[in-house]
C-alpha cells in the first residue's frame, strides 16, 4: 500500500507536516541516492507545454495544416515514414530548442545539484531531452566530455556520467548514415526550422575526397535531432545497461521518483529494478535504523496505479519544486553541520602564517651599531665544547681533522683566541704604533 501525502496540506495537518519532516531526514541521511526523473521537473522552467491552445505543437501545426498528428506521434519513429510528418517534426524540435535555449533550470535541478555536491547522488536517470542538469554542472550522456577518447571507439565514460539521458538531447543531431554527432548549431537549427534536414558535414567531406581521387561519391546523409523516439533503440544502450548493472550493484539507499506518470514500459522495468535493490538495502531491515532507510518516493501531481502497490513506498502530491525546498529546509533545521563551508578556518590559518613569516623577517634584520668595529664574528668556543669521549677509540672522529685532537690542547687555543675587545682595539692605536 502506498502512503500519500497532500503537500498542499503541508501548514495545515500536524501529521503531513510531521511525516514530510521525517521524509526529509531519510534523504539528509542517505548516502546512494538514485533519481528517475521525468517532464515533471521542467514545468517551471519556462518551457511551453504541448498540448495548450498556444503550445508548441498547435503553433508548428498551423504551418502543415494537412498533417493528421496526435502530440504522441511526434516522438514516435513511425513519423520518418512520411516526408510531411518528418517535415512537420524538424520544425517542432527547433521550435521547441529555441524554447529551451531560454528556459531556465528549475529548483528541482538544483536540489539534484544539491546532492551531487553533498556526495549523496549516485546516478540520475531522466526522461527529459533539455539538457538542464548539465546546465547545473552534472556530466550528461549525450554530452560530448562522455564520450571515450579512443579513437575508432563509440562508448562512453560510465564511471565519469552522473546524469543518463535516457531519450537523448535535444542540443546535439546526429548523421543518418555515418552516425557523426555534431551540437545544434544555430546554421543547422535555422534548416530545421523550414522543415528540413541538413547535409552531414562529415558525409561531405569524405564524399568529396572520393570525388578527388576519381573514385565513386558516397551516399551523403543528413542530420536528425539526437534524441531517442519511441520504438526506437538508444545509440548507447549497452553503455547505460551497464551503467543499470553498476548501481544496483552498489545497493542505493533512496529512490526519488519525480515529474513522470511510469507508462513507458523502459522506465516502469528501470523503476521497478531500483526499488528491489532499495527494498534490499541492509537499512530497510535494520532495527537500529529508526528512520526506516531504503525508501521508495514518488513526487508527482497525480497518484500512482494499484500495480505500484509494493514497490512505492510514499507518494508526495504536489509540485516538486515545492517539496524540494521543503526537503531543504528541513535539511538545513536538522542537520546543520552538512551546511558549514570550512573557509573561514582556512582563511585564519593562512592570516597566522603570514604573522609568522612577517615575524621572523623582522627578528633577522637588526639594526646594526654605529661604533661596532668592522670585524669577523668570533665563534663563542666556550657554549659549543663537546664533551670529551668516554673512550681513547672514540676520539678520532670527534675533532677536525686540521688541528690538535688533544681536549687539553682545544682547551688551551680556545683561551688564546678568546681576548677582549678592549685589548683588540689596542692595536691600531697610537700607543701601539709609537
């Protein structure tokens, strides 16, 4: 059975406000944190929605007024089968990058920041195309720092990626025939937006070394948006299948679960898998654990179905900017210590050595006497006598190997070389030059 929470009711009922705060202090003491995040999380970005009268999909509709679509089908492989439907999902995708070129990320891709810095985060794996939580400084699968230096090789970086872009990216196109990736640039978005696919560079160039050395021309592709539609196979889904493998491996303890309704049938086995190795974690059984660890949180405007009974275990409805902020507050009121920044300790440590260095520059450079006599220092023989050894055999490697070894002869030059200064100014004066 899963428990469900009304965040609206969050100021009003002492129990919901009581249940989040636990809930919270679950996720300020995990340690393997995987997310699952859907459309959900962008909602506050500034992103125009689909459907609206004034959406996206209304607004590309209204230049291919003859194209029977529904908004499903524009994400649906199917679409490449026609040229007006094809046409009518370039303008789309462009339409729809220009949008989030000046969206912006939401409080919940900050909390996900949040956590990636807190080394809570294990992975994050969205449905999402934007391209946000690389904004916030979380390395992306599609992005091009993911993939292997090895020439000749198409993988990726898993231990380096943190967030997994399960449909692809919308900020990148990809060649039809020789797979090249290249970022959408603004001279490919403007061939896009006419409901058209531009030349591969790549396909180009090779086609015309070809052409020079009076060989056959190659078939030249064209680029598509980078993104991975339904019925269709992910460029790196081996990679990400590993990725799956590796996580369940290392036992996460929470399973945040925002923005997405789990109808796709590829998230609902990816949800279903994690929340088995979270039931599984060792926290989820220990008595000892008294805030019950190895929980299941679904984040979402409506509830999940009855075939989730089991495998959620609390659902938060609401916005999940607004329960992110809440997750924070909470964070920060019982758990001060994670927010303290060492740079103040840091910073006098530094002021104490330079007080230090300062210091000891000033005791080095005393000012010299204006009647000292200009004479070599005499070395003070009385404080730096070695005693003698206890043995005649010992001897030997006690004094220099230029004078007398004899304690008694060191002795007697020591008192020779020892004279007053008084008597040392009587040199060079005029009693002692008559």
């Amino acid at each position: 059975m899963v428990t469900s929470y009304d965040l609206g009711q969050l100021e009003n009922d002492v129990h919901i406000r009581r249940a989040l705060s636990e809930l919270s202090l679950q996720v300020a003491k995990s340690k393997r944190v995987v997310l699952v995040t859907g459309a959900g999380i962008s909602c506050s970005s500034g992103i125009p929605d689909f459907r609206s009268s004034d959406g996206l999909y209304n607004l590309v509709k209204q230049r291919y007024p003859d194209v029977v679509m529904k908004g499903r089908d524009l994400f649906d492989s199917c679409l490449f089968r026609d040229p007006a439907s094809t046409s009518l999902f370039y303008s789309f995708i462009a339409e729809l990058k220009l949008a989030i070129d000046q969206a912006h990320p939401s409080a919940t891709h900050k909390f996900i920041k949040t956590l990636n810095a807190k080394g809570k985060l294990l992975r994050s794996y969205t449905q999402n195309i934007d391209g946000f939580e690389e904004r916030e400084g979380l390395l992306g699968s599609s992005s091009q720092d993911a993939r292997a230096t090895a020439k000749g090789k198409n993988k990726l970086k898993v231990k380096d990626i943190k967030n997994v872009q399960l449909h692809g990216d919308i900020h990148r196109v990809r060649c039809t025939v020789c797979s090249a990736e290249y970022p959408c640039a603004a001279e490919f978005l403007g061939v896009l937006r006419e409901g058209t696919a531009p030349d591969c560079p790549e396909c180009v160039i090779r086609s015309a070394d070809r052409v020079a050395r009076a060989a056959r021309s190659l078939r030249i592709g064209t680029l598509r948006p980078a993104i991975v539609l339904y019925d269709e196979p992910h460029p790196y889904g081996d990679e990400i299948g590993t990725m799956c493998t590796s996580d369940l491996a290392r036992k996460p303890d929470v399973l945040i679960i925002m923005g997405t309704s789990l109808k796709v049938h590829g998230i609902k086995k990816l949800v279903k898998d994690f929340a088995k190795a979270v039931h599984g974690h060792p926290g989820a059984t220990s008595p000892k654990n008294k805030t019950g660890g190895g929980k299941v949180i679904f984040v979402n405007r409506t509830a999940p179905g009855a075939e989730w009974n089991g495998i959620i275990d609390v659902h938060v409805s609401g916005d999940t900017d607004s329960w992110v902020d809440c997750v924070i507050r909470d964070w920060k009121k019982s758990r001060p210590a994670d927010w303290e920044i060492q740079q103040s300790l840091d910073i006098s440590m530094s002021e104490d050595v330079f007080v230090l260095k300062k210091a000891r520059m000033k005791s080095s450079t005393k000012a010299r006497k204006a009647d000292a006599e200009n004479v070599p220092p005499v070395p003070n023989y009385a404080t730096t006598i070695l005693p003698a050894p206890v043995s005649p055999g010992k001897r030997r490697g006690t004094g220099d190997k230029d004078e007398d070894g004899s304690p008694r002869k060191k002795r007697a030059l020591q008192m020779e070389v020892l004279m007053p200064p008084a008597e040392r100014r009587l040199l060079f004066s005029a009693v002692a030059t008559s």
